[in-house]
C-alpha cells in the first residue's frame, strides 16, 4: 500500500535524508516529468543519481537531469570515463532502491527477459537493492496481454511494480498508462526503504504454494492453473515480518524465495506428507495451495494408448485426496490456521461456510470468476473473514495484498496471546 508521505509519523520534513536512490528513465513521454520527480525525492532528502535508456533521450535531455539530481547522468555501458569515476558494479552497489520511472513496454519485456543489453537493465540484474517499476504507456498498450504477461513475471520475481494512474493521456485517449504523481512514487520509494515491522518475528510461518499434480499415467495429470503467485508473495510477506518461513511448493516456474526454506512436491499426498511434518512445528499455517480434491484412483503404470477399435470415451475414475488443512486445524496443539478459498459464485457465502467446515481461524476468498485476479494474475482482490470480522483488501499487486494479509493475522495472533494470557 502506497501512503502518503504526510501520513507517515515523523516524516515531516526530509524523510528520505541520505537515501541513495538510483533512478532509471525509459524512453516514454512520461520521461518529461522526471526532473520534478528528481526535485521532489531530492527536497525530501534523497540523494540521486539517474540513468537513461538510449530512447529516453528522445523525451528529456541529461541535461536537465543532471542539473536538477546534481550528479551526472549516465547513459551508455560503455563510457570509459564514466565506467573509471563510478563502475556500473559499484552503482548498482552504491543504491538503496532503484526506482524505474517511467518504465516503457520495451523495457518491461526486456527486464522480464533478464536481459542486460544496456546499462540500465544490467544495473537491474546487478543490484541487490528493491527495485520498484513504475510503467507508464498507451493505455492499449498497458492492457496487452504481452505487456501483462511481462509485469507479471516481474511481480513474480520480486520488483515492486507501481500501477500506473488512469486518465487522459498524451495520445488524446483515456485508460490507465499514466505516470502517477512525483509523491506517489517517492510514497513509494520510502515505504520500501522504511524497515518492515517485525510483526511475525520470532514466528514459524509453514505456508502451501501452487497446484498439485495427480498423476494419470506417467506422462499425464490432473492440475490446476495456479502459478504459485499469490503462495511466494505470501511467503515472502512472513519473512519480511521477520517470521521463519518453510514453503512447500506445487510445481511452479517461480525461482525460490531467498531466505526461506522450500521444500518442492508434485502431487496432494506429496504436500500433505510434507506439511505433516511441519505442522506440529509452526505457530501459523497458511493453505494457499490449490490442492486437488481428486486424484485419479490406479494411476497406470505404462502410457495409456489410444487404442484401435476402443470406443470414444476413456472413463478415469477419481478419488478424494485428503483434506490437507483441515488435517492441520484438527491437530492439538493446533497453529493458527489460514486457508483460501477461490471462489466462482456466491464468494462470501461460501467461504464463510468454508472456513467453519475446515476449521479455520482465518479464511481469504478471492472471487475468481471475474477473471482478472487470482490464478495466475500479478493482482489479486480478496476478503478476508474470521471469527469476529470481515475486511476486503481491494485490487491491488499480490506482494501489496500479502503484506496486508500478514497484518492482519499478526493483529489477530496478538488480540489470541492477550485473550490467553
Ligand atoms: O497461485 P496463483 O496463480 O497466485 O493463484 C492463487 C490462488 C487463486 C490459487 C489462491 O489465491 C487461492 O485461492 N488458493 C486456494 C484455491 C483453492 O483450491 O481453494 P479451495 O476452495 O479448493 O480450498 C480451500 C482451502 O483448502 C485452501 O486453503 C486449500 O489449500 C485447502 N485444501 C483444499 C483441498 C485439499 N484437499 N486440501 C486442502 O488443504
């Protein structure tokens, strides 16, 4: 969640002050705002240096750049001089946070793809510092399926991308594509760098990932379209509460969280075997996981061939796997249980419902027949219900909903240990 820097205690006056902030520019009409980005992150204390793309050129000059950040400004990988006052190395290890404002749909595809064919992605992929995208495009072309895709990866690989604005934009058409305003994104810059509230320290945190594969054959399963998502950023929102997190992981292409121990399975025997193991050891379980209710009952030994003269249906017989997290709620002494819930039709209902069935303290439903959160979405719009409320956490990247979610369970875990004590 992005507030705003008024609202941020003791913040009043340069709460950037010595924040070593890198910028990178791309070639966008954006790029014509970000002088007054410089000069608001700037008066609020940061220290700046900024960096363009060949095609930013095309927008704003380094000139100006350079004036208002004070630092020259650096374009080219290759520019000795530049290269012998300040290595890209070092410039990637001089920031605190590099902030990418405006990002072009080129530049997303590119730093989805990892590569480092200029300085600015290379300083990407060299900098251990958070890295906050803030796209800025034709509003078609921020909706491309292509363009989506690629925020999603980067979500996925842990940048913090910044939603663009809707509104009027420079090609005379209205949607979302604009640059948001130099406060936000500087709201922005200092709320990553802000140290994160060991709210679950000391904590064990076991959460469940991704689908499960049931297999039919060797070379055939029954699965699901969970990515594993909205499972790693819940994972990685624990650890930045300070919690010690496992994460056992369904097949998914997402690289392991740093930090957390992974432990990766295949099918829903497989994730209840693991989560077994650990659960009698952690003080919070979270059920993200879109386990599957069915596997198929005699998975066969040899591929099954399609055979001459067998008539047009294969009859594969189901059979329930075991409920995982309601094994979890049923153990004593139990952790603090979370599961979710996608729902397609009568969401609330059914996951208030859901939730007591299972035995949950806490349950998050997202409704996912509206098809734009969810399984495989960078964002997710969820409600989350337990004993004694409800709160709806709107549309928002799934990292953002994560930290919110963590939250709440570690507002709900403290309001348990002052009830118990
Ligand atoms: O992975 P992403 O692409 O990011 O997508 C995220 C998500 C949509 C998968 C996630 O947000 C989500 O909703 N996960 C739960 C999906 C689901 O399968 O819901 P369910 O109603 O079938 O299950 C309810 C709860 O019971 C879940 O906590 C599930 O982990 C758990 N369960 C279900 C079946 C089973 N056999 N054992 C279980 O533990």
């Amino acid at each position: 969640m992005i507030r705003s820097l008024d609202a941020v205690p003791g913040t009043v006056d340069r709460p950037l002050e010595g924040k070593k902030i890198l910028l990178g520019v791309s070639g966008g009409i954006a790029a014509y705002k970000t002088p007054e980005l410089v000069r608001r992150m700037r008066d609020l204390g940061a220290d700046i240096r900024v960096v363009m793309t060949a095609n930013a050129h095309h927008f704003v000059t380094p000139t100006s750049l350079q004036a208002v950040s004070g630092q020259p400004v650096r374009t080219d990988l290759w520019d000795h001089a530049a290269e012998a006052a300040m290595g890209h190395i070092e410039l990637a290890r001089w920031a605190d946070v590099l902030l990418i404002a405006p990002a072009s749909a080129d530049l997303l595809a590119r730093l989805a793809l990892g590569r480092a064919d200029d300085l600015l992605t290379t300083l990407r992929l060299a900098t251990r510092a958070p890295v906050l995208i803030a796209p800025a495009m034709n509003h078609v072309m921020w909706l491309h399926p292509a363009t989506q895709r690629n925020v999603a990866t980067l979500v996925g690989d842990g940048n913090t991308v910044i939603p663009p604005d809707s509104g009027a934009q420079a090609c005379g058409e209205t949607g979302p594509g604009r640059l948001p305003a130099a406060e936000t994104l500087a709201a922005a810059v200092l709320a990553t760098l802000q140290p994160p509230r060991q709210m679950l320290a000391g904590r064990r945190v076991l959460v469940t990932a991704g689908p499960t594969r049931e297999a039919i054959d060797p070379v055939r399963y029954v699965s699901n379209h969970s990515s594993g998502k909205q499972g790693y950023a819940l994972a990685r929102a624990a650890r930045r509460a300070g919690a010690n997190v496992t994460l056992v992981s369904g097949p998914v292409t997402l690289p392991e969280p740093a930090g957390i121990t992974t432990i990766k399975v295949t099918s829903a025997l497989d994730m209840q075997r693991a989560v077994q193991a650990h659960a009698t050891d952690c003080d919070v379980f979270i059920g993200v996981a879109a386990v599957a209710d069915y596997r198929p009952a005699t998975p066969a030994d040899q591929k099954i061939k399609k055979l001459p003269g067998r008539s047009g249906e294969l009859v594969l017989t189901l059979t329930e796997n075991p409920d995982i997290i309601a094994g979890v709620a049923a153990l004593r002494p139990r952790p603090f249980v979370v599961g979710f819930a996608a729902e397609t039709q009568s969401a609330l209902a059914n996951a208030r419902d859901k939730r007591l069935r299972k035995g949950m303290d806490l349950i998050v439903v997202n409704d996912v027949a509206r098809g734009d959160i969810g399984f495989n979405a960078a964002e997710n719009d969820v409600t989350l219900i337990w004993d004694a409320g409800e709160r709806h956490l709107p549309k928002s990247g799934k990292d953002a909903i994560s930290d919110q979610i963590i939250e709440q369970i570690a507002a709900l875990l403290a309001s348990e240990s002052r009830s118990t004590s």
